[in-house]
C-alpha cells in the first residue's frame, strides 16, 4: 500500500470523469477490456451515479448504478486498481453506491468464475437469486445478487 493511501484516498461522485482514467482500471478486467474511448464517455453520460474512489488525482476504483430511484437499481462496472486491490475499496465503493440508492433493493451481476468479487458480495449482505447461463460475450454464466435494503414498502420487494 503507498503509505500516503489512507490520508489522500477520498470518494466522489463524478459523471464528468475523464474517460482517458476510467479505460486505464477497464483494462485491467477481461469482461471491460476492449472498451474505447467514446463508449466510456457515452456510458459515464447516460449513467444515474458514477462513483470513484481517488488517490490524490489518480483513479483507483470505480463503480457505477443504473435506477429509476424509485422501485429498481443495479450496480455495475466495479473495479478497483490491481495495486490497490484487498484494502477496502472495492467494499467501500459498494457502500458509497447503497447509501445514494433510495430503492428497497439492489442488484448485480457476477461471473460464476469470479471468486473474489462474489466473496465480496456476500459478505456484504449480497444473496444469489438466479443464474443466467451464458449470459456473457464468451458464453460464461452470470450469477443475479440482491440486496434488500430495509427501505421503502414491502410490496415493492415482490414486484416483476
Ligand atoms: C472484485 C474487486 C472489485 C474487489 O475490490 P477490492 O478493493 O480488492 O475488495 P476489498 O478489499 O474491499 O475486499 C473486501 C472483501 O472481498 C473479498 N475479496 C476481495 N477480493 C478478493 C480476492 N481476490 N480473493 C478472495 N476474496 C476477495 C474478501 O472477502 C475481502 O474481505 P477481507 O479483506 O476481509 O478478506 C477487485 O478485485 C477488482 O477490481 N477485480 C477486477 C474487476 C472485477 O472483477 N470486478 C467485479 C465485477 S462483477
């Protein structure tokens, strides 16, 4: 860990991110690595929150939502520099997208093979609701999480 991490580490929401930073984290994961330049900033256009976790001004992690802020939510796109990686980012970005959600609950999408992200997602309240077989490019599944968040009426938990 660089030793100035813990003082200059800081959260922010920011739609306006630099494409440029963002591709830098995307090409370090297989599922967002042939991304280009104007994809990014088209997504970071049309995305409701778009949170970063920042050393002093280099991006260290990222993590996105799509919602209506009323019934539905999902989390998208987390990741998190591979030198920065296991010291509570990628959980802390979780935290940071939640506590801007105003739905009852929230939900993403992992690969079978992910291992340490779906430790993650469990270990944060996040519980398996479905597979989706060959849901990505290369034909993997995708394991559906949910977290309910003890927010809004019941009734919306049961929806379609
Ligand atoms: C998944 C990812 C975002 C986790 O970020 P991170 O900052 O390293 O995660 P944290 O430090 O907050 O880890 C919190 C918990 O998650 C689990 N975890 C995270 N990475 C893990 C790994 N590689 N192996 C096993 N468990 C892991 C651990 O239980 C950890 O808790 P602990 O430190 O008390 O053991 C990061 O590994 C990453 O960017 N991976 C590549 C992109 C990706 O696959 N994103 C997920 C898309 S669905």
């Amino acid at each position: 860990m660089p030793p100035t991490l813990k003082t200059t580490l800081t959260f922010s929401e920011k739609k306006a991110l630099d494409p440029q930073q963002l591709l830098r984290l995307f090409q370090q994961a297989p599922w967002a690595k042939g991304r280009t330049l104007d994809e990014a900033r088209e997504m970071l256009r049309h995305t409701d929150l778009a949170l970063c976790a920042w050393d002093g001004e280099q991006l260290v992690g990222f993590g996105r939502v799509l919602t209506d802020f009323v019934y539905r939510a999902t989390i998208w796109d987390v990741i998190v520099d591979q030198a920065y990686q296991k010291q509570g980012i990628g959980r802390a970005l979780l935290t940071e997208c939640e506590s801007r959600l105003t739905t009852p609950r929230v939900r993403l999408c992992v690969r079978t093979d992910n291992g340490g992200a779906i430790r993650l997602y469990e270990q944060v309240g996040y519980e398996r609701i479905d597979v989706w077989r060959g849901y990505y490019k290369d034909k993997a599944d995708a394991i559906i999480m949910e977290k309910a968040r003890n927010h809004g009426g019941t009734s919306q938990l049961h929806g379609g």
